[in-house]
C-alpha cells in the first residue's frame, strides 16, 4: 500500500505542523521528499513563535525513518529564486517531480482598517505570493519530465468563507483559490492536477495562536463567525488526519479531481 512508489514530493512549510505531517504521510505512501521550511521568524506581526532549524531536522529524521531519502533546506517560500535552486537541485537528484503541496502560510490578526500596512504586505506576500512562486518554480520540472502530477494548495476555509478580524489572511487564501484554478485549467493538457484543501482549526501553531482570543475579547460578536462543524469539534484536528486528504490527492485515486476546492473541516463550512 505505497500508491507513491517511485515519486517524488516536494512539501513548503515543512519543519512542523501541517507540512511535517504531510512529509511523513507521503514518505509512509512511498515518495521521497523535498522540503523548505524558513525556520526563523517571518513577520512582524505574527503572534505564535517560529519553526526553528531544529524542527526541520526532526522532520528529516522522522522521513528517513520511513526508509525514503529527503532532502530539506532553509528557505522563505518568498524567495522565488532559492525555491528554484531547490527544485533544480531536486530535479538533478531524483530526475522527477510529481507532486507539490504548497503549504507554507502565515496568520495574524486585526480588523482590516486598522491593520498596518506591513501586516498586510507580510501575509500577503506569505500566503499569496508564496505559492505562486512555488507553482512558479516547480511547474516547468513537472511539464518537462512529462510524468503528469499533482499539485495542491493548502488554502484554508477561510478562503471560501471569510471571516472577522483576518480579512488580510481571508484575502491571500481567497485568492489562492484562484491561483489554483486558473493553474488547473492551464495544466490540463500536461497530465496535473491542481486542487486546493480547506482546512478549520488545525492543531499547529497557527491554530493554537493565544492572540486570537485578544480580538475575541474586544469584538465578542466575532465569535459567532466561528461555527463548529458538523462532526464533533472537541479539541482542534491533528494534522495528520489532513495528511490523509493530502495523500488522497497526490495519488491516482483522485483521478478525476482538477480545480477542486476540497474541504477538511468537519463540515464547518455548511454549517
């Protein structure tokens, strides 16, 4: 039950959280892995602590001990041109790449009029700009080794349903839901999917992120903006059950999904 024998999975953000999770989930489904993390502070105005180098090498240890090879490497998704030395460095390595899962992001909290500029540009730049350079840096290796493919995106339910207090992060994932499919039409004829996942209170640090409830204290009527699913919402998702989404859409068995705002919610999102 390795459905990615032979492939190989390039995963941002990958040194804790969500991304380390979806690293070892593909490794377990047999792909070798190449990971980015910027392992130091991003921002300004991001009010939970940074990946740390250590992190990233755990993860790396965690894969080997899946028995796949991985290579990792300190790098902010920003710098269009380090993903493009990785992806080229990737490329001379295993000859191939055949899935991307965009999933480096950042949040932070404030009402739109009074956010500053920075804030803006920061998760912007993160969120948005990130992943369409890492589309930018992988999709010409993934045409040219003609292998097709999967690329997803980690969004955020927050880039279909929008909410109070983040319409800058509201804003980059909304907009990631457009990236995605434009890419998913213009990828077609070359055998790639592209698929965004849509995730609702995710036990990472972004998730367990104290300066949320500061804008809930000052603007109680916010919290009626955050529902809780349909399934049992108890405590915040372990990133591993998204993994399993993640490896859904890596593989041949979501064949047919292209241009898919795929939910990972509980249900959050019709409730």
């Amino acid at each position: 039950m390795r459905p990615l024998e032979g492939k190989v999975a390039y995963v941002t953000g990958g040194a804790r959280g969500q991304g380390r999770a979806h690293c070892i989930r593909l490794a377990q489904a047999g792909a070798d892995i190449v990971t980015v993390d910027a392992c130091g502070p991003v921002g300004n105005h991001i009010g939970y602590a940074p990946a740390e180098p250590a992190d990233l090498a755990e993860t790396v240890r965690l894969v080997e001990d899946e028995g796949v090879k991985v290579t990792a490497d300190r790098v902010d998704v920003r710098d269009l041109a380090a993903q493009q030395r990785v992806i080229a460095d990737a490329i001379e390595q295993f000859g191939r790449l055949d899935v991307v899962v965009a999933n480096a992001g950042v949040m932070s909290w404030g009402r739109t009029w009074e956010i500053p500029a920075e804030q803006w540009q920061e998760t912007i730049d993160i969120n948005l700009t990130g992943v369409f350079n890492t589309f930018q840096a992988t999709v010409p290796a993934m045409i040219e080794a003609g292998n097709g493919g999967s690329i997803i995106a980690v969004s955020s339910a927050a880039g279909i349903k929008a909410v109070p207090g983040a319409g800058h992060y509201c804003a980059s994932k909304f907009g990631v839901v457009g990236l995605v499919n434009s890419l998913a039409i213009e990828l077609g004829e070359y055998g790639i999917r592209v698929n965004s996942i849509h995730t609702y209170g995710v036990d990472t640090a972004l998730g367990n992120d104290l300066s949320m409830y500061e804008i809930f204290q000052q603007h109680p009527q916010y919290i009626h903006s955050f529902s809780p699913g349909a399934l049992p919402t108890d405590s915040l998702t372990p990133p591993h059950q998204v993994s399993e989404v993640v490896l859904f859409l890596a593989s041949d068995a979501s064949a047919l999904l292209t241009a898919a705002q795929v939910p990972a919610d509980k249900g959050y999102l019709k409730i």
